[in-house]
C-alpha cells in the first residue's frame, strides 16, 4: 500500500500488469547477461534504463558476472493522473558474483533499497529508470548445532505412480499403506522428493501443496521423520529461472516448516553430477543462493545436500547443518568413506541418503538376484551402522523407470527397474528382511 494517497489509484489491474512487468524485466536482463544477446531488452526497458541494461548486460558477459533480482517488496509512490507513469520504491533481494575459470570468485547476497520509475508505453510498462539508493548484505545466520534421532528408512515413490506421476497421481490410501510397509521393516523415515514443475504458483501447485501436507500428517501419524529432497528433476542452473526458484522455496518451505514430521531439508539431489554440463561455479553460486534464501524464508529448518559421493560431501559444509551423500560404489571401503566424511564434517551428523542395489537378473545370476541384493545391502549397512541417517534406494520396484530421472540407457532402466525392497507384485524380496534387520539393531 502507498505511504499517501496516490494522484491516481493503484488498480488490481495495475498491480498485476505492472508486478508483471518487473518479473519479465530482470528476467530477460539475466538472460541477456548470460548470452550477451541484448536486443530483446528493448521489450522491457526504455530511456536511460535501457542504455544502462544494455551497457550492463554487455559488461557481465564480458567479465563473467552476474546480477541477479530474485524478488521485490514494492510500495507505490507516485502514479501519474493519466497512468502512464508509475513510481516505486522497493526492497530487492539481489545476488551479484563473478566466475573466474569456471570457478566462484566473489558471491555476495544483498537487499538493495530501489526507485524504479515505469512508462506505460504502446506494448506495456517498460522501466525507464532504476536507482540503488542503499544496500544490505544477507549472510549466513549463526546455527546452533544439530540433534538428530538415528535415521533408518527409505527413499520413497508408489510402486505405480514413481517419479513425475507421484504428486499427479497421489493417492492417499495407496501412500499410507506404502508407510505402514516402511514401519513394518522397522523403519522410521522416510525420503521424498518435490519437483519445481509440481509446486507452481497455480492452482494445480497449491492443490500438490494440499497433498505434501497429507503425506507429513500421515508420516507424523507412524512417527516417521521425513526428508523433503527439492529441486528434483531441474531442468537447469540458468540465471533467468533462479527468481521461479526463489518463489518456489516460498511456497514450499513453509508448509514443511510448519510439520513437525520434517526433521531436515534436502536442498538438491546430487548437484555435483551438475558441474560437467553447468559449470562448478556456477552450480555454487546457485547452491549457496538457495540455502540463504531458505535461511531467510524458513529460518529454524535444518538444511542438507544430497551428495552423489562421499568425495563431494564436505562441499558447502560450512552453510548446511548436516552432511549426506550417496554411497552406490563397491562395498569395501563403504566404512572408510564415512569416516573420511564424519571427519570433514566437524561434528555435524552424517547421513548416507542413498544405498541401494539392483536385483535384476539378465542370465545366471547376472548382474544379480533378490539374494545377492540381499546379501550386499547387508553387508553396506553394517559397514554404515555408525552413521546419523541411512536411507535405501527405494521401497519398490517399479515397471518402467522415466528415462528423463534415470537415463535413457535401456540396460540401466532394467536395473533401476529392480532397486526395491517389495516385487511388481507387493511381495517382500529377501532385501525386505535383511533391511528390517539392519534398521532394528540399528535405530535409537
């Protein structure tokens, strides 16, 4: 609302349009800095705005850095009596880093202070001028240490809806009954994942929303802790989404704050598998993006990374409040890891989030059987007894793995196909028992 009362009131109408227009603005200056393409700025910006974006934009492809506007707290301050000129002032949430090689050479977070001056022209409001008039800088709070209970559970998909049909699909009954079958193995927690493209800003995310919040009344009903593992399936690290991003850890963080069912958020799934294609500094300069913002938005919610190796474990220790990975190379050794892991971690508590193995059978025995599965989940867990969490890959079997989570890879579908604890047809494989014995001499 304005401080007084404007020349000419501030419509719905206008609010949308014009919060619109904001959205679109640094969005396409994100892109252009990233591309160095400037021309589409024209679309956004006009007057001294759109010589400075454009001098900008240019500049940041150059040098390699980035400013990035995740989100805006906007007041009204003046609009014209014929409506074509609009003034703001706004506190803007705002990331600026630098790469150099590929690597992060400066990253700051910061809430600038802003005057933002509109025109509404021919094809819409365009930003005809922007002003820092202050600037706050964002740092990671001061955490106190973490306690977890001993973790022993599973990563979790229905047998008939997994991966990009679980929230599309949901199905209560079929979820509560997959709970008991995790209580029954004497587990208890489970890890779950929430893909951005099923928490949107629409009314289908709000109803996913709805269904998030049964599932943590019904795990919080079997005294099951649950892990939310964010960001599956990201489709990419470039900077025009990480405002999207930001919104969607508003929307998503405070329904699983507000469970006492969530005993730790896992930021992203295996991100260091990201730095081939994305770039190292790049998927930093994200990583720690998103853990200061769910500092900022959900501030008592203890935070980890889903690591896909206990080499990439201690990256980022210092901002998370506990250390996990994935631990799916050979067995000797597996105790070594965690050692090595538990030492970087400094005291924090440690949790393997992934151990799996395939039963998949080609021809004699090979590449495996219920047994041998059996027999090899027997022996990692022993070897991670020790450890604050551990999670196997995964409850079920399922009868067609998504390429798009698993690979196209015809012989590694086949494998995946065979990862769980109970057959296509519900009945607990061998694993099943040796898990529930691991998980009973194993939890607190």
């Amino acid at each position: 609302a304005p401080q007084r009362p404007l020349v000419r009131p501030l419509s719905t109408g206008d609010e949308a349009l014009i919060g619109r227009a904001l959205t679109q603005a640094w969005r396409a200056f994100a892109a252009a800095q990233e591309t160095g393409q400037t021309v589409l700025l024209a679309d956004h910006f006009s007057g001294v705005a759109l010589e400075r974006a454009e001098t900008a934009a240019a500049q940041a492809m150059a040098d390699d850095t980035r400013m990035v506007v995740l989100d805006q707290i906007t007041q009204p301050r003046f609009q014209h009596l014929d409506g074509s000129i609009f003034q703001l002032t706004a506190s803007a949430t705002t990331v600026r880093y630098q790469l150099q090689d590929g690597r992060l050479t400066d990253y700051r977070l910061a809430r600038d202070d802003v005057v933002t001056t509109l025109t509404n022209e021919t094809t819409g409001w365009r930003i005809f001028s922007h002003e820092r008039t202050g600037t706050t800088s964002i740092s990671a709070p001061d955490r106190k240490p973490l306690t977890l209970p001993r973790l022993r559970g599973v990563n979790y998909y229905p047998a008939g809806t997994p991966w990009s049909r679980f929230w599309p699909e949901f199905d209560a009954s079929v979820i509560a009954a997959d709970l008991d079958l995790v209580v029954g193995l004497n587990g208890n927690s489970l890890r779950i994942f929430l893909p951005v493209a099923d928490f949107t800003s629409d009314a289908t995310g709000a109803a996913n929303l709805l269904k998030l919040k049964t599932l943590l009344d019904l795990a919080q009903a079997r005294n099951l802790s649950v892990i939310p593992t964010l960001f599956d399936l990201k489709p990419g690290y470039r900077t025009a989404l990480w405002a999207e991003d930001a919104a969607y850890l508003r929307r998503v963080l405070p329904v699983l704050a507000a469970s006492p069912a969530v005993v730790l958020v896992d930021l992203k799934n295996e991100p260091d598998l990201d730095r081939a294609t994305e770039g190292e500094g790049l998927v930093e300069a994200w990583l720690t993006t998103m853990i200061l913002m769910s500092r900022e938005i959900a501030p008592d919610l203890p935070l980890t990374i889903g690591w896909s190796s206990a080499t990439a474990a201690p990256d980022q220790a210092q901002l998370l409040d506990a250390i996990s990975y994935h631990d799916y190379v050979g067995v000797q050794g597996t105790a070594e890891r965690l050692a090595e892991v538990r030492a970087a971690a400094k005291g924090k508590p440690v949790l393997v989030t992934e151990i799996g193995v395939s039963s998949y059978t080609l021809l004699l025995a090979f590449p495996g059987t219920p047994d041998s599965q059996a027999a090899e989940l027997r022996d990692r867990m022993a070897d991670l007894s020790s450890a604050d969490g551990l999670f196997v890959w995964t409850l079920h079997d399922f009868t067609a793995p998504e390429a798009e989570a698993v690979g196209s890879s015809p012989w590694v579908r086949r494998l995946q196909a065979r990862y769980g604890l109970f057959d296509a047809t519900g009945a607990a494989k061998p694993a099943a028992e040796a898990v529930a014995a691991a998980f009973s001499s194993g939890s607190d």
